[in-house]
C-alpha cells in the first residue's frame, strides 16, 4: 500500500472495527485518530469537550490529522466529525484515498445504544430522539462525507475484502 486510507463516517459506522482489519490484512499500521488525540493530550476527548469546547478539540484534530503526513501509509479511523471541519477532508484527497463508510440511522442508533462509551454530541440526547438527532447530524455532514473517495455502503459491517479492493 503506497497511500493512507482514510476511514470515515459517522459515529458507530464501523471505522475503528474495519480499520484495525483492514490495517492487519494489508499489513499496515493501523491508527485510530481519536485514540492518538486522547494519548498525546493525556485526557479523553469528552474531557477537552468539557474543558476546552468543541472548537478546540477541532483545532487539535486537525493538527494530529495534519501529522500523519509524515508517517508511513497507514489506515486511519477518523473522528465522525473530522471531515466537516477546516480543509480535513480536501487534505485527506490530497492525501490518500478516503471511504466513506455509510451505515444506515437505525444501525447507526442500534449500534450507539449498545455502546457505553461517552460521546460529547449525543450525551444530551433522549434514547427516544436519537434517531433523529443522528439524521439531522447525518444531513448536515453529507456533503463532506459524500466527498470521499470510495462509498461502502452496507445495513452491517463492511466485509473487509470489499476495502482491501481499493488498494489491490
């Protein structure tokens, strides 16, 4: 592989799960972009949330994105937000190839209800809106997710096989 993949999508579609099969079946490093924010900054990102707001954390993202321009191609899990912001996503082009995982909202929800992890945009929703929450936040990243490279539509989890194609 002579380019990073870049993963994205949103929350709960799959992007750390699929990345870390996908970097292992292509014999790449695998990076999880929200991991590596949480380990440099030594806090959780809920917690830069709380602190600092969410226009910081965005400033951080894209400076750790930034960053891995000098490492080797990898397959990278973005955040769910990390194409909408600043040039992220016309630097991911640049930069390698970009898939969009698309999951539908009922999975989406699905998936998010059964995960006890914080997150900061969903933290205040009632279980019973949720859906439409992820719908309306779907709606307004569209057009950068739709920017993407390679589209892998899928109500599951994308087989990887299916990824690993982009970079045969």
């Amino acid at each position: 592989m002579d380019k990073t993949c870049f993963l994205i999508g949103f929350m709960g579609s799959g992007k750390t799960y699929q990345g870390t099969r996908l970097a292992k079946r292509l014999g790449v490093p695998f990076v999880d972009l929200d991991e590596r924010i949480e380990t440099h900054e030594g806090r959780t990102i809920p917690k830069i949330f709380e602190q600092q707001g969410e226009a910081a954390f965005r400033h951080l993202e894209r400076r750790y994105l930034h960053e891995l321009e000098h490492e080797a191609p990898c397959v990278v899990a973005t955040g769910g937000g990390t194409p909408c912001f600043f040039d992220n996503m016309d630097w991911m082009n640049a930069h390698g190839t970009t898939v969009f995982l698309k999951t539908p909202v009922p999975v989406l929800a699905a998936r998010l209800r059964a995960d006890p992890g914080v997150r900061p945009l969903l933290a205040n929703v009632p279980d019973d809106q949720l859906e439409n929450h992820i719908a309306h936040l779907l709606e307004q990243r569209a057009p950068y997710y739709l920017m993407a490279k390679a589209i892998a539509e899928s109500d599951d989890l994308v087989r990887v096989e299916e990824l690993e194609r982009l970079f045969a």
